[in-house]
C-alpha cells in the first residue's frame, strides 16, 4: 500500500500533502493509468489519518482529473499524456536598476525629479483617497472622470483661449494610446499626412495600426500645401505651434490654408499636437489652430508628460463637437485607461491654481536654464562655428554647425565624449534637405549639470571640428 511522510511539512495541510505526493506518483508514472488507489478508510489507517483527509485529498485529485471513480468499485488513476520533458532555463539575476551610459543627454524628455512638485502632488492624492465618496470608486466613462474633463477646459479657455465643452474631451494613458484610438475612429482606410522632418513615433503607430502614412514635406512656414493637395493624405498630424525638431511656428496666412484643405471634403481632418504649448519663452502663447477652425475639422491634443513627467501618462484630446457622437457609439465601450484617482488628483491640481503656479516656476527654470546655454555657446570656442536657430520656441533648439563637417562626425565624436545628441537629419522620413544641424533638448538637464553637459557638448564640437593630424611620410 502507498506510503508517505506527514513529517516536516510546514504550514501544509495534511490533506494537501497527501493529494500532492499522490499527484506526483501520478505525474511521474509511479502510479500506472487505471491503476487502483487504497480505498479511503484502509488508506487512512495505513497512514495514521482520519478519513475526512483522504477524502478531500481524493476530491482535489478527481476536480484536477488525475483520477476517477466507478461505483461500487472505488477510485482508478486516470490515464495521461506522456510528461513533457522538462526545460530548464538558465537562471537570470534580477535586472539591475537601468544607468544612463551617457554622461550628457540632450535627447532625452524625461524630466529631473527636482522639477516635480512631488509635496503638492502627494498632499492631492491623500486628500482624494480620504474622501470617501461611492461616486469616486465607480468606474468613470470611457472619456474620463467628469471632474478632469471639466479642469481640462477651464484650463484651455484661460490659458489658450479655446472655447470647449467637456464632453469634448477625452483623457487617455499617452498620446500614443490616443493616436490609437483616432485611427479607430477615423478609420484605417484614411491616408495619414506627416511632417518631414518630424517626431517619428506617430507615423509609426499610424503604420502599426495598419493605415497608410504618407510624409509630406516643410519649407519655413511648416508643411507645404501644394504638396499636401497633391497627397493622398485625408488626415493631417501637425504640430503648428512648436514643431518638432524645426522649431517653426506656423503663420496664420498657412493655417487658413490648410483649413480651407479640410473644408474642400468630407472626411478630412487635421489632428493638431501641441505638445509643449506652455513653454513658450518669447511673447504670448500661439492661439491654436483649433481656436480659428469654424468648420470642426480640428482634433486637438496634448500631453501633461512635458509639464508635469514624462512617467504622468495622462493625455488628451479635444474632439470637434460632430465626432463626439460618433466616438460615444462606435468606441464608447472602452474603459478610460487612467486611473480615476490620478485623474481627480490632477482635477484638484489645475482648479486650485497649483498647475498654474507650476507653469510659471518652470517657465522661469527653463528660461534661466536656456540663457545660461546660449550663454556658454556664445563664449566659447566653438561660437563662430555654430549657429543657434529657433531659440525662442519650447524646450529645444537647433545648433548650426558650419564648414565641411558630417552628421556622422559630429555623432561619432560626441558619443566618444559621453554625450547623446541628434541630428535634424535623424527626422526626416525622406531625403534629408539640410546642413549639419545638432537638436539641443535641455528640458532632460538638471540644474546642477547643465553647465558640465553643454561643456562635454562643447568639446566634442570642437573635436569633431578640429582637422585631422597631418601624417608625415617614413
């Protein structure tokens, strides 16, 4: 008859451990298929247990289908497929904590963890969980908590005098997350328009969705319209404001253009990404596009990531009133994907003047922090090589360099300096049309390192500048 050991097994059950030495008799082809097991009394005074165990362990083996029962006749091993052999992977330690390789990034839009009001932040999130309140554990409507949609547009009228209704409003984890839901909306058979050059990550989820992307070229006043008109494109992503990495500023006579595009026919819209709107450090805020569009063929969107963290995964976008409708039927059975407790804390962040009084703290950083940049370029000894551009737009600018150089020296030289940095050439989707031109992303520098990182920039420069040591012959 089976035997087992009930020493030394832990906080077990006695039961348990029974129905788990037998399961692996069974596993492991001790106990045969169809063989019979002890009946329950005689197994139980074998083993020294009372009844009531073997039966639950019985019944634990008979739920899992290692073994069955016949009437009267008692309880048989159920027949098994051969084990699979086992594969062992080799063990892995645990992932350490990622390090930057880099001693200087200028790529990166995360921001230093001095810049977020982590106090405020935390004081909101408690004052939310205490209130105990039915309404904030219920789930909010595929568009978001009412509470955020209603700060949302208050915070659009006030600062970028947008007329809204919060109805209008849809929050999303990432623009990504939204740009995926547009394309659902809108549909995959439309044909997507991107600026080139341009921030590469929506046409690649415009792609992945599978639509159709075509890249539609820029001169100094933003996307060309002949070359638009002469596109397939039905659906227009554009960053009018502050384009990314150029740095134009779309002029009205432009934009007027471009609706009247849209108005020609159904069907057409333009999906308007004004994404670091709020660090504007010369003159007054750009009115949007949306703001002007009298036809509601404007979809606007923006992002909390550039003012509060690039980890804040809360976007959103302003839908024209025609596809609200059509948004509540066809997508409406989407659960919103940020939790409705970050989106009330956020809510109370914006109506209590918090956000407001975070804007300016880092609109002051940020121009301070950039004057002090322009400053170390224009005194150094690289200054007559290179050339700003664009300097007054956002949290980035382009730097010109002169004379017979490559991007790819420049790259090559800096990355020997610890220093990551991008070429505008990098966003073009086509043929690049442009001299070799650094983009300087500061938004990423601490205040403590920023005078260190431009220096590192500086020097692969100059490196990258200098000409080669001339080799004498043997």
């Amino acid at each position: 008859m089976l035997t087992y050991s009930f020493e030394s097994i832990g906080s077990c059950s006695l039961y348990e451990h029974l129905y788990r030495c037998i399961q692996a008799d069974i596993r492991a082809g001790r106990l045969a298929p169809d063989e019979k097991l002890p009946s329950k009394r005689s197994f139980a005074r074998h083993l020294g247990v009372s009844v009531i165990t073997v039966e639950n362990a019985y019944a634990q083996l008979m739920a899992e289908g290692y073994i069955y029962s016949l009437p009267k006749r008692g309880f048989f091993v159920e027949p098994l497929p051969p084990a699979l052999p086992v594969q062992m992977p080799a063990p892995t330690p645990p992932p350490a904590a990622p390090v930057s390789p880099w001693a200087a990034d200028f790529v990166t839009n995360q921001i230093p963890p001095e810049n977020f009001p982590f106090s405020t932040w935390t004081r909101l999130l408690r004052t939310v969980l205490r209130q105990e309140d039915k309404h904030r554990m219920q789930t909010p409507s595929s568009q978001g908590c009412r509470e955020l949609q209603t700060a949302i547009a208050q915070h659009l009228y006030a600062f970028r005098g947008m007329q809204v209704r919060p109805e209008q409003i849809v929050v999303g984890a990432g623009t990504e997350y939204l740009c995926g839901l547009l394309v659902q909306l809108l549909g995959r058979d439309a044909v997507y328009g991107v600026e080139d050059p341009c921030y590469q990550k929506p046409a690649k989820i415009y792609e992945a969705c599978g639509a159709a992307c075509v890249s539609i070229p820029m001169d100094r006043d933003g996307v060309r319209v002949d070359a638009v008109q002469t596109s397939r494109a039905n659906i227009l992503h554009l960053s009018p404001s502050h384009h990314f990495p150029t740095g134009i500023v779309m002029p009205v006579s432009r934009r007027l253009q471009l609706l009247h595009w849209c108005a020609q026919q159904p069907g057409r819209y333009i999906l308007e990404d004004d994404y670091d709107c709020e660090f504007r450090t010369n003159g007054k805020p750009i009115p949007t596009l949306q703001s002007i569009d009298p036809t509601g063929r404007v979809i606007y969107i923006n992002t909390f990531s550039k003012t509060l963290a690039s980890t804040m995964r809360i976007s959103y976008m302003v839908l024209p009133l025609p596809l609200v409708e059509r948004f509540q039927q066809t997508l409406g059975f989407y659960t919103c994907t940020v939790s409705s407790f970050e989106q009330l804390a956020l809510a109370e962040f914006i109506q209590s003047g918090a956000f407001e009084s975070h804007l300016n703290r880092m609109r002051t950083h940020y121009r301070t922090q950039k004057e002090a940049i322009l400053t170390q370029l224009a005194e150094s000894s690289i200054a007559s090589r290179c050339r700003v551009r664009m300097e007054n737009e956002g949290l980035h600018f382009l730097l010109e360099v002169t004379g017979p150089i490559s991007d790819a020296a420049l790259l090559s030289c800096a990355a020997r300096h610890g220093v990551r940095i991008s070429c505008l050439s990098q966003y073009y989707r086509g043929t690049p049309a442009c001299p070799p031109t650094l983009v300087v992303n500061y938004a990423g520098l601490g205040a403590d390192h920023t005078h260190a990182a431009i220096a590192l920039l500086i020097d692969s420069i100059a490196e990258a500048l200098s000409p080669e040591p001339s080799q004498t012959p043997e």
